[in-house]
C-alpha cells in the first residue's frame, strides 16, 4: 500500500472517531439542571438561616 494512501486512511479513520465522540457528547445533557436546582435550594436554606427568627407571641 502507497504512504499516501495509508496516512490518508489513518487520518480519516481519526476524523470518525472524532466526530463520533462530538455526536455523543451532543447527545448527553449536562448535569446544569441538577446543579442548578441544588445551588437555588442552598440559597434559599442560607437565606431562611439568615432571616431574623420571628418573635414570639406573649401568653
């Protein structure tokens, strides 16, 4: 087999296996949603943490 032939051959075989970890890692969704939802709820438990406790009605 020609030089030529057989680096164009390993480029090519390169150039799918590229484009094959592109389409999957297109096809997996990102954990963002998850960390989102976790990261507004410690805002929300520091924020209730912080607030003033609310004062006692006498009895």
């Amino acid at each position: 087999m020609y030089t030529q032939t057989h680096l164009a051959q390993h480029h090519m075989t390169d150039l799918h296996t590229q484009a094959q970890a592109y389409r999957l890692a297109k096809q997996t969704k990102p954990e963002r949603e998850l960390r989102n939802r976790i990261g507004w709820t410690l805002v929300e438990v520091g924020l209730r943490l912080a607030a003033p406790a609310p004062a006692s009605a006498p009895l």
